[in-house]
C-alpha cells in the first residue's frame, strides 16, 4: 500500500508544471520543521558542529529556511525524473558553465563534476549531457520502483546511471578513459572505512569520507569542477555556481585528498549555507566506536 502511495504520489509530481511542485516541496519543508522531527534534529546538530559561534536562534531560523530549500529541490528532482522529457535548461541560468566544462574536457582527460548534497544536482547532470556523453554514479534508494523511477529519468534525459557497485565503477573509469564525463556526489559517506572512506576533518571536525573522487582524478589526471545549482528566488530559475577543485585532491595521499575534498565541499556550504542537505547525517562514522554525535537526536 505505501509504494502504491508513493508511486501515486511520484506520479502526481511528474505532471505538474516544476514551479508548483517546487511550491508544494517547500511546504512539506515548512511542514517538517513544524513537527520537529529527526530531520529538524539533525539539522541542529550539524549547524551546531560547524556554525558554533552562530546564536542559536540563527541556527534555528536557519534549519527552518534550509528545509523549505532541500524539499523544494528534492520536489523538483522527482518532477525531472517522473515528468515528461523536456529542455531543463530553460529552467537554470548556467553562467558560463558549458564553456568552463567544454574547456576542462578539452584538456583530454575527461572531467569530474563533484556535486555535493546542496540545491538540485539533477539540473547539473542534465546540464552536462549537453556538454558531452555523461555517466553518473548513485546509490540506489531502498524502494525498488524508486530505483526504476531514478534510472529511467535519467536515461531519458541522455544521462547514464550507473550504482555504486564494481560494474559502476569500471563505467566510472571507463568514461574518463574515453574524455568523458561523471558525475559524483563527493559528500557520500562511505558504508565502511578502508579502501572507500578515510576519516578527514570537515568544517573541523572528523568525516568519513570517500576515496572514490581522488583515486579517479588521479589515475586519469582528471580535473574536478565543484558544482552546485541553487535556487533564486528572485527569478524563480537555478543559477549554476561552480569552481575547480584543488590539485590536492588527487594527491597520492588518501588523508592529504579526503581533506582537499572536504575543503571544497566546505568552501561549497559556506558559499550557499541554507541550501546544503543538513538532515544529511554527513558526521556518522560507521562501526566507530566513539558515540555518534546523532545519538541523541529522533530515530
């Protein structure tokens, strides 16, 4: 009964003009502040470990704006998987952006577009098909139609999704074999520690974080451009914000290159604060024996 909801729901969200459905997301963003659920408690703690010198009625006004924006963007993800095809790029001010990437790609080594959790990373993939062939790497959602509605959307819009698996990653080192470009949300958190994830400091304080960006960037001398595209709401469109990463981020290094991931992300969230995912558990170590700094948040 609830995937028929669900599903309803999605599908409901695929037809209606993307402004509403941004309207309609950031309502249920007002809505979960109000009931002051896990979401609003993680939230907290987050803006408290990296914005301690912040009033704690600032924090809060910010958790309540921040909401609004992740579910307007995360409404509006759905919309581009679950409607119509059409030309996205109508909906975003891409500010120079398909010549930044054009000019990375002619280097000849493909490029990385690190997407962290913040506004609507589904306009930036879509945007890239239009530079060249893209693949994008996603862990897939726990609903299976979910999974069918994701990979569908995306492929109808040229993009090709690959999971976070071994047959996603040849893909991943495949298409920047061939000058191509992938598409990475570089704040991830890895299931484990190890090979996929290191601990690096992120606003400060201890992440894990993957190795995934470092270890692609520096076996094909790839370059990454940080990118975010974030809601204005004077002009009701995205504009795409974008910087290329540090060199160190390919660093041999996997600490050196996890913290110069992290710095970029972090420069990303300074930039833009109340559109980064802060529900996002981005502190939970898995298997750490130290108590997660989430504990006492709702479950």
């Amino acid at each position: 009964m609830r995937d028929r909801l669900l599903r309803g729901f999605v599908g409901l969200l695929g037809m209606l003009p993307f402004s509403w459905v941004g309207g309609l997301g950031a309502t249920a963003g007002r809505l979960l502040y109000r009931r002051q659920g896990r979401e609003v408690c993680n939230a907290r703690v987050n803006l408290s470990l990296c914005f301690p010198d912040l009033p704690e009625e600032d924090r809060d006004a910010l958790v309540r704006v921040n909401l609004m924006h992740t579910g307007r963007s995360l409404a509006q993800m759905l919309k581009m998987w679950a409607g119509p095809r059409r030309d996205w790029a109508e909906a975003v001010d891409e500010n120079g952006f398909f010549g930044v990437a054009g000019d990375l790609i002619d280097r000849g080594h493909g490029l990385i577009i690190a997407m962290p959790h913040m506004g609507n990373w589904e306009l930036i993939a879509y945007l890239a098909t239009k530079v060249t062939r893209a693949t994008a790497l996603y862990r897939p959602p726990r609903q299976a139609f979910m999974d069918d509605v994701m990979r569908q959307g995306r492929e109808r819009s040229g993009l090709l999704p690959v999971p976070t698996d071994r047959q996603g990653l040849k893909a991943l080192h495949a298409a920047l074999q061939a000058g191509e470009m992938v598409g990475i949300l570089p704040d991830q958190v890895p299931k484990t520690a190890g090979a996929s994830g290191v601990l690096a400091p992120f606003f400060g304080h201890p992440a894990l974080t993957m190795t995934l960006v470092s270890r692609l960037a520096r076996r094909h001398q790839t370059p990454t451009l940080f990118t975010c595209a974030i809601y204005d709401q004077d002009t009701g469109r995205h504009r795409i914000h974008y910087f290329e990463g540090d060199p160190a981020v390919a660093d041999k290094s996997p600490e050196v290159a996890a913290a110069a991931l992290n710095r970029d992300v972090e420069r990303c969230v300074r930039e833009f604060p109340e559109h980064y995912q802060w529900a996002y558990r981005r502190f939970e170590i898995p298997d750490s024996e130290q108590p997660s700094p989430y504990s006492k948040a709702k479950s």
